[in-house]
C-alpha cells in the first residue's frame, strides 16, 4: 500500500448513493471497459448495474477481501 496516500480521505460510496462522486467513479468503470448501465450513468446514482461493475472490477483486478477503515 502506498505509505504517502491519506486514505482516510476517500469517499466512500455505497449502493444507493448518488452525485458527482459516483459518476466520476462511473467515468473511471466505463474508461476500463465495465458498464454501470444506462440508468444509473443517467441519474448519476449507484444501483444495481453500477454496484455489479464495481464487483466485476474488483474480481477482474483481485481487490475482493482489502478492506480500508
């Protein structure tokens, strides 16, 4: 982990949540090639589709069980 990052001072989003954090996280998902789906890129809000794209990323790139408080 890198040891000059505040990590503490992400946003953490949630499904269910919604604004311009999680379209910039949709912006990113969509830049790598995983869909957050039509609805929830409109409405910039994290449904279904967009917690699905997080998970597949997460599965993709290994970072299921990293945990951050």
């Amino acid at each position: 982990m890198d040891e000059d990052k505040d990590y503490s001072k992400w946003t953490v989003l949630r499904e269910g949540d919604g604004g311009r954090h999680v379209h910039e996280l949709q912006t990113v998902l969509v830049q790598q090639g995983f869909w957050p789906g039509e609805d929830d890129m409109l409405w910039w809000q994290f449904g279904s589709d967009t917690c699905s794209a997080v998970q597949t990323f997460q599965v993709r790139f290994r970072l299921l069980g990293l945990h951050y408080q």
